[in-house]
C-alpha cells in the first residue's frame, strides 16, 4: 500500500498556519518552521531555503513576534493567505489579490508595553509568548528607534513611581510633536517623584507626558497642544489614542482606499476615529464622519472646522444605531474601519443599500470574511482584497477590501 504523498511531501512544511504553525504536507503543525524546512523522523527540523535567522535575540520567547523565522517571500505569502483562506471559508472569492503591503523593521511607531518592579529592578517589554513573565527588552526589531530609547530611561523613572512587587502599563505613539507617553498603575509620592517626572519629560523631549494613578489620566507635561495629521490637518490627540501601526501601512491602506473612491460625491467614513481616512480622502469633498467615542470625534469637528474642510461629524455609536439604507443611499462611496469584531449591525444595513462603493478596512480577516459574506449575497461583488502586514512578524494581518455594486 503506497501514501497519496511521498515521504518528502509529508515530511516538509507546505505553508504557515493562522497562528504560526508550520504544517507539513501530512497536517502536522510545527513550531517555529517555514516553508521549505523538513521534519525528520526524530522530530527535528531541518531548515530550508525560506527559514531566516530571526534578526532579535528576544525571539521567540518574546510575544511581540511570531515570525521571524521567515524569509520576506514566505512573510508576504503569509499575510496573502490570511486574507484569502478567510474568504474562502466563507464562499467568498475576491476577483483581484493585489500584492500585500509589508512594513519595514522598526517601524512601530505605536506600543503597549508593560513593566514590573522587584526591588531596584525594572522590568520592561512584551510578555512572553503564551504567558504573563515579561521579557525585559534589551533591543527590539520592530519599534520605532524614537521608542525604543526611551525605554532604558524609563527604567530609573519607574524605579521612583512604581511601587515595589507592583506592574504598569508603558503606553508610547510618535505624534507630530515627539512622543505621547502615557504611564498607568504609577504612584507619585513626594517631591523627588514629582521633580522626577518633570525632568524625564524636559530631557527626553517628550510631546507629552500622562500618568494614571488609577483615578484616570493626569497631564503632567505638555508644551503644546498634542497633535497627529492626517491629509495635512492636525487633530487633537487623546492619550494613546487609536493610530495605524506604521505610516506606511497607513500610508498603503489610504491608498488603497483612494483609489477605489470615485472622483466626486459625498462619501461617509465610518467607525472614523479621529479621521484617518475622512481627512486623508476628504479634501474637497464632503464628508459624513461617525465615530463612538465622544472624546475623539470632537476632536476631529474640531480640527475640520479649523481647516475649513466639508465634514460632519457625528457622535454615533454604529452598533447600536448604524446608518439606514436610506441614509446610506445618500453617499457615492461608504469607508468603513470597524473593530476587531466586524460591523456586523451596519453591514445588515448596507447589504440592503444601493451605494456603488464600499471600501472596507479591517484589522481581522475572520470577521471581514464574514460580512463580506453578507454583502456578496446581497449583490455585492468583491472586486479586490489588499493585504497589508503592519504588524511585522506577527500573525496579526489587516486588509483593505473594495466591494462594488
């Protein structure tokens, strides 16, 4: 009796799963193996040709990476299937797969870090891969350099606000005017603590500095008015809001979105924060911007007034209230860029819309898969999928999908 695969075909991995995984040509998932690496019978792995040495000594016990094993082709293939084995799973099929976008190493320029103090010592970095030990980070391939050398700083800083046995969240975005830093779980206790922060945020030059007790964010510095633009327009920018990873990925999928749009007409962005694709997309045009958070969409009225832009913003929760076919049907083109979980609510609402553009941004290809699913039975098609991999050697992958009707 003779296997449907040769030794070799069942023994090699054939591609990388959602998760990570290598998998062999007969199912069996492998940590830590690319595509091309051949598993022999005692279960060691020989490398092949797409198996790269991962460029951070951290890696892979760190949890902020999960393939750096790979060579950039085998990473690009990675980020494609994502997006196209989560549409297949839902019957849906994209009539064009444009190349992915893949941002550079360092290039974060948005982090979540956490920190621990035992004793004099402070620990800052990701936690380990499937558990909550951190890794305290000595170098970092992914993170901004801007962000990085602050983190040894942060070091002496935490050692006079942080009390002993206790954990805090590092928050750090690169912003028009230098670093929002934003400290939670702190203590500042006493004049040397106080002085401490004063004079971390002067020398380092930060935009500004944030801590939270526990009772809610507290400004402690802030020169000037904290700001990040988009399509040339400043906007206000609460502490650790929400921003694309890199600018090249933001870059990628406003183009990506730019592209699809026609040429005039109202245009509706939502789940619009503070208009990353209604300031980029919007200029002379009119806008329809809505946005949950309270915070953050005044924010954006606030910057389009002062710019002069043709943008409404509306303080709109979208899973609770989403747009009507008969509002939808108002606007030539509709941008949404919902949460992880999808829009599930407003996709209901668009499915029974006549809006000739959907430009849909995602951060999950599960749950865009899903309500692609929607749409194209609806009537909908799917004329393209672009996969972007902001989030570099992490198995976390976004996309923008344009569906026509």
């Amino acid at each position: 009796m003779t296997n449907s695969k040769t030794d070799s075909e069942a023994d090699s991995i054939i591609r990388i799963a959602a998760r990570g995984d290598g998998v062999t040509g007969d199912g069996r998932h492998v940590r830590l193996a690319a595509p091309g690496d051949r598993v022999i019978a005692d279960g060691t792995v020989v490398f092949g040709f797409h198996h790269a040495e991962p460029p951070c000594v951290h890696f892979p016990a760190c949890g902020g990476c999960q393939l750096q094993h790979l060579d950039d082709q085998s990473y690009a293939d990675f980020v494609t299937a994502r997006v196209v084995g989560a549409l297949a799973g839902q019957g849906v099929t994209a009539a064009t797969v444009l190349p992915p976008h893949l941002s550079p190493p360092m290039a974060r320029r948005r982090a979540s870090l956490r920190a621990a103090r035992t004793g004099k010592r402070v620990t800052i970095g990701f936690a380990e891969e499937g558990s909550h030990r951190l890794i305290d980070l000595r170098m970092c391939a992914v993170l901004d350099p801007t962000l990085f050398a602050l983190i040894e700083p942060l070091r002496s800083l935490l050692a006079l606000i942080l009390p002993d046995k206790r954990a805090a969240h590092v928050k750090m975005s690169v912003i028009d005017q230098g670093v929002d830093l934003l400290l939670e779980g702190v203590r500042v206790e006493g004049l040397a603590a106080d002085e401490g922060l004063g004079d971390f945020a002067r020398k380092h030059g930060l935009a500004r500095l944030t801590i939270d007790e526990g009772g809610g964010p507290q400004t402690r510095w802030e020169p000037d008015a904290a700001t990040i633009s988009f399509g040339g327009v400043p906007v206000g920018f609460p502490p650790f809001s929400f921003l694309q990873a890199t600018p090249d990925g933001e870059a990628a999928l406003v183009g990506a979105v730019r592209a699809a749009l026609p040429p005039t007409g109202a245009i509706a962005d939502l789940f619009c924060g503070l208009g990353t694709f209604a300031l980029a997309l919007g200029e002379g045009r009119p806008v329809y911007a809505a946005e949950a958070a309270r915070d953050v969409i005044l924010q954006l009225k606030m910057a389009a007034g002062r710019a002069q832009r043709r943008l409404a913003a509306d303080h709109r929760d979208l899973f609770r209230r989403p747009l009507t076919p008969e509002e939808l049907n108002r606007f030539a083109a509709v941008v949404l860029d919902p949460p992880r979980a999808g829009a599930r609510e407003q996709v209901l609402q668009l499915a029974q819309a006549d809006v000739p553009t959907i430009a849909y941004i995602s951060c999950n290809p599960a749950s865009f898969a899903r309500d692609a699913a929607h749409l194209t039975t609806a009537g909908y098609w799917l004329e393209s999928v672009k996969p972007v991999g902001q989030f570099r050697w992490s198995t976390h992958v976004e996309l923008v999908g344009i569906f026509r009707k």
